[in-house]
C-alpha cells in the first residue's frame, strides 16, 4: 500500500511539474510563428502591429529595435495592452526579466498567473479578435425553441 501511494505521489508530483512547462511551451510556439510570420515580411508584420495596437510605425521601430526578436516586440505590445501599462514599463520591464521568460514578466506588471487576462495572453491571436467570439455553442435558448 506505501508503495502505491508513493507511486501516486510521484506521478502526481510529475503531472504538477509537467502542466506549467506545457502551458509556456503553447506561448513560445505562438512567439515562434510570429518570427516565422515577421521574416517572411517584416514590413507586413509592423504594420499589423502598428494597427492591432493603435501606435505609429515609428513607436513600433523603436520597440522592435530594443528587443530580441519580432515575437518579443509583439508581446510588449499585448502585455502592455492587457496589464494597462504604457510601453515604456514594459520594454523596461523586458530588459530585467527577459531571460526569465513572458511569464515571469507578466505577473510582474501585475497579470496574475491563472487569471483571465493570464489566460487571454497566452491565447496570443494576433489579429486582435478573440478565438472564443461569434456564436455560442448551442446550449442555450434560442430562435424557434421552446
């Protein structure tokens, strides 16, 4: 029975460690096909950052140049859009903790872990529309039910 247990244990302890290397990787593949996107065009790719996020070329310019990869820029931008933040706190904030990883960055301009607006970031869609708009699934009541 004790070896059972601690046979559970382990594999519990596993699953905890596993689940958060997961949820980072969906955000790096994210990060990783925007590089891909940003070196087919780059022109393309600050445009869409430029009108996903309401700033001018020239702000863009300067964030892409003070980050590591197009990836980076994109996600300064969407950290500062869903923390509240101006750029500069963020781009400030990147330069500390970039080796950290979003995550980390993230919580520390107050996105907390968990939450739906951690949730909503790591969703990534980067055309700005939410995956989870549109119709409903078709639990509800709707036209012509009773």
């Amino acid at each position: 029975m004790k070896k059972l247990l601690s046979m559970l244990a382990a594999i519990f302890i596993t699953c905890l460690m596993i689940l958060p290397a997961q949820a980072s990787s969906d955000l790096d593949v994210f990060i990783s096909n925007l590089n891909v996107q940003a070196q087919a065009d780059l022109g393309a790719f600050k445009v869409r950052l430029s009108t996903q996020f309401g700033v001018p070329a020239a702000r863009v310019d300067a964030v892409m140049a003070s980050v590591k990869t197009p990836g980076d820029a994109y996600m300064c931008f969407r950290v500062g859009q869903v923390a509240s933040k101006p750029i500069e706190v963020v781009s400030k904030e990147y330069q500390v903790n970039k080796g950290k990883g979003w995550g980390v960055i993230a919580k520390n301009l107050g996105i907390k872990p968990g939450s739906k607006e951690f949730h909503d970031l790591k969703k990534g869609n980067f055309d700005g529309n939410d995956s989870d708009s549109g119709k409903g699934k078709g639990k509800g009541k709707g036209k012509g039910k009773k």
